[in-house]
C-alpha cells in the first residue's frame, strides 16, 4: 500500500533516509547497519562525515589528492575478474581511465562509453551540455592507449517495452528520470558482455563541487537544496504537473521539501569560525554528499547489479570523501572554476581538451522521436479505463500535453519529473499490484 508519504518521496526528488513509497516498508540507511539479535533489531551508525580544521596548504592539498587517488585506483583494479572503466571524455572518468592505465602498466584497460545515433552529427548545444561526449572519448582513449568499444543507442532500444519493464523491475520502485534509465542498463547490458568489474567517475560531482549549482550564486543563497533551486520552475510543481488537483493540495509538497530540507540542514557539521560564505558551501557540499548522492548510487547498483556487473565508484573512498570535504571552498575553486582540485592533481595525465572541458551530465537523446514515443504511451494510458493510476491523474491536463505537437527534445529534467511520471506511477502501481490510500 502507498499512502501520501510514500507518495511524496517519489515526486519530491528528496528521498528520505531510510523511507521506501511503500507503507511499512523501510531501507536500511547509509553510514547504519542492522542487527537483529534475539528477534530485536537495532540500528547502528558506523561511520559519519565529519568536520575538521584543514591544515595543508594548497600544493599538498593537490599532492594528498593525487596520492589518494592513485592508492584508490590501484585497490580498485584488484580483481579476477575481466574489468574496464565507464568512460564519459569529462574530466572525472577520464582522470578514472588514465590512473588506470598506469596501474596496469603494459596491459591496455577495456573501456566503453555511451552516446545515441546522429547525436554527434546533430548535436545542438544545451545549458548543461555545450558539446556531446564521444570526441572527447575518443580524444582520451587516443591519449592513454585504451581498448575502447563505443555503445550506441537509438530511440528503438529507448524505448522498447521489454526495457522498460526490466528497468521497472531492476528498480522495483517508481524512480526514474527520463530516458538516463534505459540507456543506462542497456550500457551495462552490453559491458557485461566483455567485463564484470567497471571503474565509474560517479561521486566526483559531489566530492569536489562539481555540478552548476555548487556555482551560481542564486542557486548558493536559496532556502532549498541547490538542485531544486538550479531550475526556472518548482520541484513541486514540475512534479505533480500531471496530479488530480485535489491530490496535489493533500500532497502539500512545498511543506514536504521545506521540512526535509531543515532536517538535512541539522545535520551539518560545522566548524567554528569562517566566513558565512563558507559555511554555506559547507552546507551544500553536505547536502549533496548525504541526499543526493545516495540517490546516484541507488540508481547506478541497481542497473549495474541487474546485468550482472560491479560498479565500482574510486571517488567514495572514505579517505578521499573525508579529505576534500574538509578542504575550504577557496580553496577548492582555487583557478576559478569547477573541480579544481581534481584538475589539478590529475592534469599531467590528460589532454588539454578534457581539462578545460567544462561540466557535462550524463547524455541524455536529443531525438524528439523518443518525446513522441513517451506521448504515444501517455496517451494509451489515459484512453484506457482500467488504467489504474488514473485516480492519481489530471486527464485533461495530461491530454492537452499529448496533443501538443513536439518541436524539439525534452530536457532529462523534464521527462523525468513531468512527462514520465504519469507512466512510471501507472506501469509500477500494476505491476506491483500496489494499493493506493488517501
């Protein structure tokens, strides 16, 4: 059964520490372990992230960065089994890539990357995105000497019920965003074929202060977690876009993100002293590292895990999450720009392209064929009586949407906050036979 809590954490994109959308149901929380011991169960915390005064200059900043990382990547690479690293052409899984290629030595590292059909060729630029990734992979495997297979997909894999549902399935709960999803369990789907263990650059955002919202100033003063600000409209209104009106005012969402949003702010810990500009970097870098980033890691176990593959993530070492949340902001944007430190310890192995590239996202299909295909489905849903997300929806609205022809794209925000929501909630309510109460 999904009451209007669960209901919430699914359409907030604030997920609530140990909370599941089902009633009765809960997670395990990070940095906790459970133990059941005579038919009692106690949760316990073994690790939590801490504040410390940082004593290094800048120079042994960027030193201790980069013998970490090299320590890291040599432990990571330790396996049996065949391994490759998740390749993007941006600065985090490139600096993954050529660390370890020089682990290795003499053998060459398999590493495969993804892109869609004709989005180089047609590639149009975007806020977040000024140029698609394949070039700069391409670049990067010239560099470093790499085994390197390229994934590409188009909107029939996107697409394809079967992929779908087996997402649905991976996930068992009604996350998403967009089309990320699909292509990512297709692109595990086909590293399985050739390794078992990838090396991925994910973490590196949260870590080093990487996303846009570590950077626009109106995003750092806003009374919310920076990526609900980083947007021209309302988490809580993107969000219950397609919602029964009346639904949308029990749900108070807007109450819901203000009051999640205090409780992450709580658990900051701070240090006494420094500027109020520091203390609120602090605070994002916190909030990103404990309520973003375990969303990301959800995401990428569950469709990694699916196929059959380990994910590994150098960028969560303990160590290394430790060390740079602690350094000052300062000094982390020491060249004005993002991940500095990062850049700076890692810039002797990588071409002068991947170093100045700026920040991209995980790509997402520029084809509007694949909006339409998402339309098509829209509307069978609300064209078929026994659909049983309906009582959830604003038919009207979603109709209106469906009729509007589509001129171009969708941003992943949009597809993955608005215009899959409707489907998402539906083919997971019948699948799962779930109960709705409010």
């Amino acid at each position: 059964m999904m009451g209007l809590d669960g209901l919430r954490d699914v359409l907030s994109f604030v997920r609530v520490p140990g909370q599941t959308p089902l009633d009765g149901l809960y997670e395990v929380r990070p940095r906790h372990v459970l133990r059941v011991r005579d038919g009692r169960r106690v949760e316990e915390k073994y690790w939590e992230l801490e504040s410390r005064p940082h004593a290094d200059d800048l120079a042994t900043s960027v030193a201790r960065v980069r013998e970490l990382l090299e320590d890291i990547v040599a432990r990571q690479m330790v396996a049996d089994v065949p391994q490759c690293t998740l390749l993007s052409g941006g600065l985090d899984s490139s600096a993954l890539t050529a660390l370890a290629q020089r682990t290795l030595d003499s053998d060459r590292v398999r590493s495969f990357s993804v892109d869609f059909a004709g989005q180089v060729e047609n590639f149009e630029p975007e806020q977040l995105r000024e140029a698609p990734d394949t070039p700069f992979a391409r670049e990067l495997v010239r560099h470093v000497g790499t085994v390197h297979r390229e994934i590409l997909l188009n909107n029939a894999d996107l697409v394809d019920p079967a992929v779908r549902s087996a997402v649905l399935r991976t996930w068992d709960l009604p996350y998403g965003d967009g089309d990320l999803g699909p292509s990512l369990y297709l692109l595990f789907r086909a590293v399985a074929r050739q390794s078992t263990v990838a090396l991925s650059g994910e973490s590196a955002d949260e870590v080093f202060g990487g996303y846009l919202w570590f950077h626009d100033p109106r995003v750092v003063g806003a009374d919310t977690f920076p990526w609900h600000a980083i947007g021209h409209r309302p988490v809580a209104d993107q969000s219950t876009a397609f919602l029964d009106p009346d639904l949308t005012a029990k749900l108070d969402l807007p109450h819901h993100i203000a009051d999640q949003y205090r409780t992450a702010l709580a658990a900051v810990p701070h240090l006494d002293g420094g500027s109020p500009h520091d203390r609120r970097m602090r605070t994002i870098g916190h909030l990103n590292l404990v309520r973003w980033l375990p969303v990301m890691l959800d995401r990428k176990d569950r469709l990694s895990m699916a196929n059959g593959i380990e994910v590994r993530v150098p960028f969560c070492d303990h160590r290394l999450v430790e060390y740079v949340f602690n350094i000052p902001w300062s000094m982390k944007t020491f060249d004005g720009r993002e991940k500095s430190l990062l850049r700076a310890a890692t810039e002797d192995l990588l071409p002068p392209s991947i170093l100045t590239r700026r920040k991209a996202p995980y790509p997402s299909t520029q084809d509007p064929g694949y909006d339409k295909a998402m339309k098509q489905v829209l509307a069978e849903i609300i064209a078929e009586p026994s659909s049983p997300g309906l009582p959830m929806f604003d038919v009207d609205a979603i109709r209106r949407h469906v009729e509007a022809p589509v001129e171009k794209a969708g941003s992943m925000q949009e597809r993955g906050l608005v215009n899959e929501t409707p489907i998402r909630m539906n083919e997971w309510v019948e699948a799962y036979g779930v109960d709705l109460a409010w």
